[in-house]
C-alpha cells in the first residue's frame, strides 16, 4: 500500500484541492444600503470597519437622504447581474 507522499502528482493534486477548499472558504464582508451593494474580500492590508465608514461618509455627502430611497425596479433590475 503507498500513501500520496510517495506519489508527487498525487500529492501536489491533494495539496491544489486544500488550497481551492480553503479559497472558497474566505468570507466576504457586504456593505449594502438602498440599492447600493459592495463586497468586500478582506487581507489583513485592509481595515473593513474604515474602509466601509469612509465608503459610507462618501455617499452620504455625495447623496444624503436619497441614499436610502429605493427604486423597485431599478433594484429587482440589479439583483440578478453580478460586476467584477
């Protein structure tokens, strides 16, 4: 009986598939106000509470009290297409 170390395209495959399980693993973290929507994959270059306060000051001042109106059309629009 051999184990996957004796065998290195066996290993290496294991080790690709521990690395996409762990990938797919990550959380997101998901700022959404009215129909305004950002996901956000955090590293630990990225301070998510600021980033996300910042992101919040900069639409308030941009759009006040229409930040938080929703249009039903434009958002049922929006909920099936994703942006990358």
């Amino acid at each position: 009986m051999t184990d996957s170390s004796s065998n290195p395209e066996m290993a290496d495959m294991a080790a690709e598939l521990m690395m996409a399980k762990m990938d797919a693993g990550k959380l997101t973290h998901l700022l959404r106000i009215g129909t305004f929507q950002m996901e956000i994959a955090p590293t630990e270059n990225i301070d998510v509470r600021a980033f996300f306060s910042e992101t919040i000051d900069k639409l308030i001042e941009k759009y006040g009290e229409k930040l938080l109106e929703i249009d039903i059309k434009t958002a049922t629009m929006q909920a099936g297409q994703m942006h990358g």
